[in-house]
C-alpha cells in the first residue's frame, strides 16, 4: 500500500509560536515554501481555509503554475460559493495544474467561525448541505449534458460546465470530521478521509468508524485514511523533548499575551467541533501516548485543528508514523512550527525512513500471497 505526505502550503510565516513577519499572503514565501515541500520529497501540500484569510483558491493557482510536481489539497466550504461555480473553478485548477488537484470540502464546525461569512445553519444542517455541495461537484465534473437539480439547499436548471478536470473520471474528494454526522457524510462521499492525530486505539477506532459509515452508504470501497500531527524533531531524544517544551511555552507565551494565531476556529472556552473536545479529553487523560504522541500542544491551543504532536529523534517519529501505518493510514500529514525549516527536515530525515520501511512491509506481504495484501487493505 503507498504511503503519500501532505504538507501544508502557508502564505505566510507565522505559526502558533510566533507572528507573521509581513503580509497575510507573502507571495515569495507561499512559493519558497511549497517549493521546500517539492524538493525534499512531499506528496501534497494544503491551501488551508479561513473567514478572513487569503483565498486558497488563488494562491493555489500561483503555485500549481510554477512547480511541476507537487499535489495540491484545496479546502473548499460549500457556504462560500455556489457549486455550479465551485465546481469550475476546481475543474480550472485540475487544468492548470495538469490533473495535481484534490478537494477538500469543510463542513464548519464552529458557528461563531461559519457566521463570519454569513453562514446561519445549524451544525447538522450544514453536513446535509455538504453531502448536496459534494455531489452536484461531481455530477458537474462528469457530465456533458444539460442538467436540473431540485435539492434541500440548490436549485438550478439547465446547467452544463464548458470546463472538465484533467483527471478522469474526476479529481479525488477529502473530508474530515470526528462526529457521528461527519462519519455519515464522509463515509458515503469521500475519496480520502482525515483525522486528526489521537492514541493508535482511538485512531483505529475512527477508521473503523468510517469504513462502518462507508457500507452504510451501500459503498463497496473504503475512503483511504489521512492522519494529520505535529512533528517536533531533533538529532536525539533529549533535544527533542528540550524542543518540545520550548515550543509549548511559546504557544502560551503567546496566549497569555492575547495575540492572534494562525488558528481561529472557536473564541475562548470550550470548542463546539467533537475533534476539538476529542483532543481536549485525551490530552486531559495524558500527556503522552504510544511511542511518541504528546498532547501538550494541543492542550495549549485549546484542541484547535491539527494540534498533537509527536516527539522524538526522525528515527522516532518515522516509527511512530509506521504505527499508524500499519492501522491503514496511508496519507501521514505533517505540519511544523517553523513551517519552512521543519519542512526542510522532515522531508530530509523522516520522509525517507518511513519510505524504505513501507516498501520493506509491502515487499514482505506481497512474498506472501494477495490476500495478505487484501487483509491489510
């Protein structure tokens, strides 16, 4: 099974440790930073979304124009544009960028966050409105006739795109979400579901979770699995953990002082998202788990996104990665806290330990026999 890694494609450089030295879209750091990602073995990176941050859209396109190999994963909410419009768009940027694109459709799980823009549905609401956005996306990136469409949340009539992706029969769908709803949805619709990292247990039985929703849906395949962290690498333990702890009390520091971040998903006290409340009770359970999972910065940040970390010398948190692996996760997403230094080392020191394990373990089931190679799947 090949393993695939998602970076993350910032427009600037600030992180939860420190603020941004210039502009919210720095157009010479965006592509320097991809460019590390490409040059030092990633897959993909993320153009993340956010109320009042640049649009991904764009800043994609800058991207995909200018390297030749790097993948990008777009973050998409439904309540942002119409999907006749969306699914141009996409399709546009699939051109662009000779078929590199996948989608990643956000239902919102934070109301303060969604109003920002305009969005007044309730949580449960918004994932119907999610399952409806997903769907007329695809059925307009396959069809060549003329259509209407008479749903809960869009009406058209007569619609036909004049621009298809490069990718057939369509480019991939990402989704995430830790509740019941966000199974149900993600299950029957995508392509690629993402985690946040948790404990290898409460990973497994999320992929458990989703693969359940899936046969629900009356799917005969499975979404592949992504698991997202918070690398904090060093050349020994020792260094790493010194680090770890550095990093933590920056993000405090920062806290403390009232500063923005780069994460906004909730306003102070408890997050309404279940990924968020997930991180929060297992961080409130623990500080480390497994080989190397820490769970300090999460709690520091409120639970808020990808915020989990895992600690530990590159041979370390390559192991760590390989664990998840072995659960089914073949998409390991990895972002740091100096975005483009850490992207530079992982790429050179983590990257490639995980590669050579995973070539090793397919090498070994595939000397014995296709159904191991079926079980694993």
């Amino acid at each position: 099974m090949p393993v695939e890694f998602l970076g993350i494609a910032a427009t600037n450089d600030g992180s939860e440790t420190g603020p941004r030295s210039g502009a919210a879209f720095d157009k010479e750091y965006t592509l320097r930073l991809a460019r590390a990602h490409e040059d030092h073995g990633w897959d993909r990176v993320l153009f993340a979304y956010g109320s009042g941050s640049p649009d991904p859209a764009p800043a994609a396109a800058y991207i995909a124009s200018r390297l030749d190999r790097l993948q990008i994963l777009l973050a998409h909410r439904p309540n942002v544009s119409y999907p006749t419009y969306a699914a141009k768009t996409f399709a546009t940027l699939d051109r662009i960028s000779d078929g590199r694109l996948t989608v990643h459709f956000i239902t919102g799980g934070n109301d303060h966050e969604q109003r920002r823009e305009g969005d007044t549905l309730a949580k449960d609401e918004r994932y119907a409105r999610t399952r409806e956005y997903i769907r007329i996306v695809k059925k307009i990136w396959t069809t060549r006739e003329p259509f209407d469409h008479e749903g809960e949340h869009y009406r058209f009539h007569d619609f036909v795109s004049d621009v298809f992706p490069v990718q057939q029969p369509r480019p991939d769908v990402s989704f995430g979400g830790s509740s019941p709803a966000a199974y149900a949805a993600g299950g029957a619709e995508a392509d690629i579901y993402c985690l946040w990292g948790e404990p290898l247990e409460r990973t497994a039985e999320q992929i458990a979770a989703v693969k359940a929703a899936a046969a629900a849906a009356g799917r005969t395949d499975v979404p592949r699995i992504q698991v997202a962290f918070r690398p904090i690498i060093a050349p020994t333990e020792e260094l790493a953990w010194e680090k770890a702890h550095r990093t933590v009390d920056a993000i405090r520091a920062r806290k403390e002082r009232g500063e923005a971040t780069t994460v906004r998903h909730h306003r102070r006290g408890a997050p309404e998202n279940t990924g968020s409340q997930r991180l929060l009770s297992i961080a409130e359970a623990g500080e480390r788990y497994d080989r190397a999972l820490w769970t300090p910065t999460a709690a520091a940040t409120g639970g808020a996104g990808n915020s989990n970390a895992l600690v530990g010398t590159p041979e370390t948190v390559a192991q760590a990665l390989l664990d998840y692996y072995d659960l089914g996760v073949d998409i390991l997403s990895a972002r740091g806290y100096d975005l483009l230094d850490d992207a530079i080392d992982f790429g050179r020191y983590v990257i490639p330990i995980v590669r050579e394990e995973v070539a090793k373990r397919d090498a070994e089931r595939a000397a014995r026999g296709p159904q191991t190679l079926a079980a694993v799947r």
